[in-house]
C-alpha cells in the first residue's frame, strides 16, 4: 500500500482511529514513519553533503585568492627594494654631482677673478696707451683732416672780372672773409662731462636757445610736437616730460637736425617725393614766418651711422648754418650758410670731411667739426676740421677724444653763450663743457 493510499480519505483515519487494536494498520504506520525517516536522514546527509562540497570550493577559492594576494605583494615588494636601490643610487650619484659641480664653480670663480684681475690691467694698459697716443698726437702733426676752404662756390665771389688788380682781389676777399667769420677760437678739448638724465627714444635732439634759458627736447626721429622746459634745471628735475609746455608744429620735423636761435625754431621738413625744405617757426607767436626750399637729390643722409639725419641745422656766434649731402653719390658732407632771418642760401662750401662712419658735427666760430664713431659703437672723435676762413693750420687742428662713454650721438648742439655741446647718446641727455684757444692765424 502506498502512502496516499493510507491518507486518502478521512474514513480510513477515523477507521484507524476507532480501531486502534488493528494490527495491520499499525504496521503501515510504522512502515510510514520509518520511510519519512530515512528521506529525512537522506536530506539531512545531502545537505551535509553538499555543505561540506561548498565549504571545501570556498575553501580552495580563499586559498587561491590568498596566493595570489601573496604573489602580488611578494613582487610589490621586489620593486620597492629595487626602487630603493635605484633612489639610493640616483642620491650617490647626485651627491657626486653636486661635489663635482661645486668643485667647477669653485674653480670658475677662480678663472674668473683671474680675468677679471687681467681685465683691469689690460684695461689700464689700455688708458695708459691712449693718454701716450694723445699725448703724442699732441706734439706731432698733422692731427686731424683739415681742410681749406678752396670751394667756396657763391658765385659773386667767384665771378670776379680776372683783369681785376690783386690788390682789389685781395680787399674782396678779405671783405667776404669778415662778413663769413669774426670768431678766432678753436676747440682745444673737452673739459668734461654731465650726463643730465636719460628720458625718451634712443634717438633724438635737445638744444638750449642761447639768447635765454629755455631748453627744447625733440623726442625720436620725427614729430610734430616738442617739449619746452624754463631751464635745465626744470628738466633735470622733472619726471620725464612733466612739468614742460608742450609745442605742437604745423608740420612733421624731420631727423634730429633741428636748431633754436634767437627765438625760432628752424627745423627739416621731407616729405615723401618732395625736396626738403627748410622751417622757420616764431616759438612766441607760434607761427611759420618763412619757409625755404633746399636742392638735395633723393633722400640723401648727411651723417653715414645716422640715417635718419637728411640735414642737420647748426648755430653759433656767427649765425645759422646747414650741414647736408648733395645726393647719395656724394661722399663728403657739404655746409652752407643761411641768412637766420630770411632763409637765403649765401655761401656753400664742400668740406671734404667724409660721411662714412659720421654721426654728427657742429659748428663753432664757423669752423665745423665732424663727429666719427664706429658701427659697433665705440668711443666718439673729432676726427674731420673744416674752417671757412682757412684760419686753422693743421698743426692746431684737434683730434678731440669724447669722455669715455661707449655709445652713439643721434645729435651734438652747440651753445656759444655757454661754450658747451648738448648731446644725445642713447637716450641719455648729456653736456659736454668745451675749452677754447685762439686760432694761429688770427
């Protein structure tokens, strides 16, 4: 019998129930009980079974997973001492280094006040050399590249009837003489120097009007607005251009080539395809009073290391002057002589003092003297003397060495009430005193 059979119906478990004494249905109990029993203890063994299967794959999955954990730390470890050989090495090797390179500096510290020590000697080497040269090309001639006065092209002076007498001749030109130039002193040095401040471009212009006080900076190359200053005082007091009464011209001036004289302001004016002109303009009035053309072929510059000067206008007890080239052809630098008031062109000469390495010149007692330097900025000189009277010998005639200041002039004015040159060297505003002497022949 099976066991849904014995459970079937509620009659048979009542039956059984009203009829305990049944053997046989006693027995099938027990078989039952027994039966759910054993499936019962097959289970549990299976449970147990199974349990025990899992415990031992989790088990084996820990130990794995341990191992490898191991592994991994074991060769974390491996590198980590490796790197800490490398970083000990490294440190062996930078400390080596650092005593390597300290010995180096050591050594070149050494080298370099051994140069520094040959330096200065050479350097006074150097000074003594140049005071030897100086004092030599004092007693010795010729000094310096004078030239005489033998191109005077103004026409009335050179149309003179020949059958004149040379007695006449010699009165006429005497008189011409005496109307070109009363002045009789020549530079014989340059007694020292000031370097005032250092404000603006470069390049550029400052000048002091002789008959007063007031002093004019021209900034750069080009412009149409200066600065006014009451004094060099005021100018060397200021912060920059503050404090200055700004001027504002008409027109652009060209090149730093400008003069103040005697109140007005003469300046280069170029435009492009058009001749230079030369500008006067009234600093009272602030008007142009006159204007002047002036021939010169292309856009010629008169001074070789500065390019941007196509004239420069230059003034001293004798008047205005004008130094220009007449074309690029032309290798020497060419002056003539301007009526201050009215512009008119009254004497040219060729001074034959060449443009190559020029950077600029001035004018004193009408004898122009010609500034030379190097590319390579070095030391300035007076290297070129021209006299429009032929009044300086060339015995007399100075090679004038500037203060030593390696640098470059974008400009040198004279003022002849002063008897000093206001220069401009790379932005640095400076003053150079003169000392004079009487010229041989006068």
């Amino acid at each position: 019998m099976s066991v849904d059979g014995l459970f079937d119906t509620k009659d048979n478990s009542a039956e059984a129930n009203i009829n305990p004494k049944n053997p046989l249905k006693l027995g099938e109990r027990k078989k039952l009980s027994c039966s759910i029993d054993r499936l019962t203890m097959k289970l549990l063994f299976a449970l147990l079974i199974s349990t025990a299967w899992t415990f031992t794959g989790a088990q084996y999955y820990y130990q794995g997973l341990m191992d490898y954990l191991e592994n991994r730390l074991l060769a974390i470890e491996d590198r980590m001492q490796l790197w800490h050989e490398q970083s000990h090495r490294y440190h062996t090797e930078m400390k080596d280094f650092k005593k390597l390179t300290a010995e180096a500096m050591d050594g070149l510290k050494n080298h370099h006040s051994m140069l520094f020590k040959d330096l200065e000697g050479a350097a006074a080497r150097v000074d003594r050399v140049e005071q030897e040269m100086d004092y030599v090309e004092t007693q010795m001639s010729p000094r310096a590249c004078t030239n005489r006065a033998d191109k005077v092209v103004e026409q009335e002076a050179w149309e003179m009837e020949e059958s004149r007498g040379e007695e006449e001749e010699e009165e006429e030109w005497e008189e011409l003489q005496s109307r070109v130039s009363d002045c009789v002193e020549i530079i014989s040095g340059i007694r020292s120097v000031k370097i005032m401040k250092r404000v603006g471009s470069p390049k550029g212009m400052w000048t002091r009007d002789p008959r007063s006080s007031k002093v004019y900076i021209f900034n750069g190359t080009s412009g149409n607005t200066i600065y006014q200053f009451k004094s060099v005082l005021d100018f060397s007091r200021s912060l920059g251009v503050t404090g200055s009464r700004s001027i504002r011209l008409p027109s652009e001036w060209s090149g730093p080539g400008s003069a103040v004289y005697n109140g007005y302001l003469y300046y280069i004016k170029q435009e492009a395809e058009a001749d230079m002109q030369v500008v006067k303009y009234d600093l009272l009035s602030g008007s142009v009073t006159e204007t002047a053309m002036f021939p010169v072929e292309g856009r010629a510059t008169v001074y070789n290391l500065n390019p941007e000067t196509v004239a420069d206008l230059a003034a001293d007890d004798e008047g205005l002057w004008l130094l220009y080239a007449p074309s690029d052809s032309e290798p020497t630098i060419s002056l003539a002589k301007m009526d201050a008031a009215t512009l008119d062109i009254e004497q040219i000469w060729d001074t034959r003092c060449p443009r190559e390495n020029a950077e600029a010149a001035f004018v004193v007692c009408g004898t122009v003297y010609v500034v030379y330097n190097t590319r390579l900025a070095s030391r300035s000189r007076v290297q070129c003397v021209f006299d429009v009277n032929d009044m300086v010998l060339s015995e007399e005639a100075p090679l004038i060495y500037f203060p030593r200041r390696y640098g470059a002039h974008a400009s040198l004015k004279y003022n002849p009430e002063e008897k000093q040159l206001y220069g401009w060297d790379d932005g640095y505003q400076i003053i150079y005193r003169l000392t004079m002497k009487r010229k041989l022949l006068a």
